[in-house]
C-alpha cells in the first residue's frame, strides 16, 4: 500500500460514521461496506490531483475523499439490492441486505449519500471552493449523472440497446463519477479551467474503460475470484452482451491506448502522480 493510500485509509477508519442511537444494528451496518475495503479508487484520483500541485493540501482534502468514498459506497449498498441486481457478495463480504435486511440496506445508502455532503460541506477549504464541489458531486452523482444511468440500465433489463446508449449509459451510470473525482481534485488544488476540463474528459474514458473492464470480469472470473457477485449480467446490457468477449477485449484495448496517450499529455507533476495510480488499473482486463 502506498503511502496516499495509507494516509486515506487510516484516516477513513478514524473517522467511520456513527448513529449515535440505541439501534442494535444500524451502526454496524452502517460501517460495514466501508470496513470491507475497496480499491478507494475515486478518492486515490481526487488525492493524486491534490498532490501533484498542492500537496500542502492533501490533509485539507481528506474529508472530501472520503465524501466521494461514501457516495461511491452508497451506490453500490444500492445497486446490490433484491430490485436492483440483487447481489449476494461485494467486496468480498455478504451484501448488507442479505446480512441484515433489505430495509437497513435502503437506509444505510440514504445515509451515506447525504453524509457525503456533510463531509464536503465541513472540509477546511474556503466556500467557494466547496460550493463548486459540492456542484460538481451532486452534478455527476444525481439525477443527470449516476442517477439517471442506473435507471436507464434498470428499466432496460432485457432490452437491448444500441452501442451509443449503451455507451450513454454507462458515462452516465459509471464515468461521470471518476470523472468528478479527477475535476474536485483540480479544483481543491486550483489547476486552470482547461485543466479541470481536460482531467474530467480523460475521466469519462477512463470510467468507460473501467465498466467494459467490469463486464469482462463479469464474464470471465468467478465470484471468489472478483470479490462480488459475477455471472450477473445475463439480462443486462452490458459490453460483452453486446460485443462478444472478443469484442469487449477489443474495445477495451483501444480504450487503454487513448487513456495511456491523455496520461503521457498531461503535465509533468500531475502525470506522475496519476501514473502510479493508474497504470496497474488501466490494463487490467488483460
């Protein structure tokens, strides 16, 4: 583990939530998807932009990874639900809802997205810039972003749709998160506008590859294997479903190369410091 990671990790872990009520389960339920680990790759994107420009800041933008950490988790409590993918594993442990109960399950994702805003909202950082993470978060996590994504890949169940909806998807569903989470990085460390949009762009492909990466596992490893429930996707419209798995090999390889090439593009600091991050990630369907 490197250094950022353990940074981030231990201070998630001093910092876990609490219900501060006489339920007997909710706290533990609560804290459970976050104890289960992760690869924390949203908040290691946000802390890496941070880094390479404004290093003082990293403990400053801690509050704000870990809100992107509970956004991210809370999607996943959700998506893992009896009407959703009704998945058994995640992470490696049982699912919340399968542990406890599907309506702890409903309320510990309630939980944590709101809370993601709280610890935005409280970071040592000026208003302003608050103001514009909170934007970007909300923006990218809600209703035109990640929200409206799992809709269309809910309703569409059985349904198949064509490569540029599938696409739509899933930038919606998946990217439009990392890429938030390379923005908020630039925007704490206060890179120029260009750069914040070139790092979001760059963050949109890079989600994009990182699903059709999830639909090849999906497809070729075993639940043990993934640390999540795999052989899912039957009914979804997913990039192997599509493609084949020839196909989503393929596209996923043209992928890599466009992500590799923005890397090489980007400027000195901030390519060294996403390197490290992101090049153990960007060939991983190989």
């Amino acid at each position: 583990m490197n250094k950022l990671l353990k940074r981030f990790e231990d201070y998630l872990m001093d910092n876990l939530p609490t219900s501060q009520t006489f339920h007997p389960i909710f706290e533990d339920a609560l804290q459970m998807m976050l104890k289960a680990g992760g690869k924390r790759f949203r908040p290691m994107l946000l802390l890496s932009v941070v880094k390479s420009n404004k290093s003082l800041l990293i403990d400053n933008a801690l509050d704000v990874a870990l809100g992107i950490e509970y956004l991210h988790t809370y999607s996943l409590v959700h998506d893992d639900l009896p009407s959703m993918d009704n998945a058994d594993l995640r992470r490696g442990f049982e699912t919340i809802h399968k542990k406890y109960d599907e309506v702890t399950a409903i309320l510990v994702g309630d939980a944590l997205n709101t809370h993601a805003f709280n610890l935005i909202a409280n970071a040592s950082l000026s208003n302003d810039i608050k103001i514009a993470l909170i934007k970007t978060l909300s923006s990218d996590g809600g209703i035109n972003g990640m929200i409206i994504g799992q809709a269309i890949d809910c309703y569409f169940e059985n349904q198949k749709l064509e490569l540029n909806q599938l696409e739509y998807l899933h930038i919606h569903k998946t990217a439009k998160l990392i890429a938030a989470s390379l923005k908020m990085g630039a925007i704490i460390s206060e890179y120029d506008l260009d750069t914040q949009n070139k790092l979001y762009d760059f963050g949109i492909d890079l989600g994009l590859l990182f699903q059709i990466q999830d639909d090849i596992i999906d497809e070729t490893q075993s639940d043990e294997e993934a640390g999540k429930t795999t052989a899912n996707d039957s009914a979804k419209n997913s990039f192997v479903n599509l493609l084949g798995l020839d196909g989503a090999i393929n596209a996923a390889n043209e992928l890599a190369n466009k992500c590799i090439d923005t890397l090489n593009s980007l400027d000195e600091n901030l390519k060294n410091s996403l390197e490290e991050l992101l090049l153990k990630y960007i060939n991983r369907h190989k």
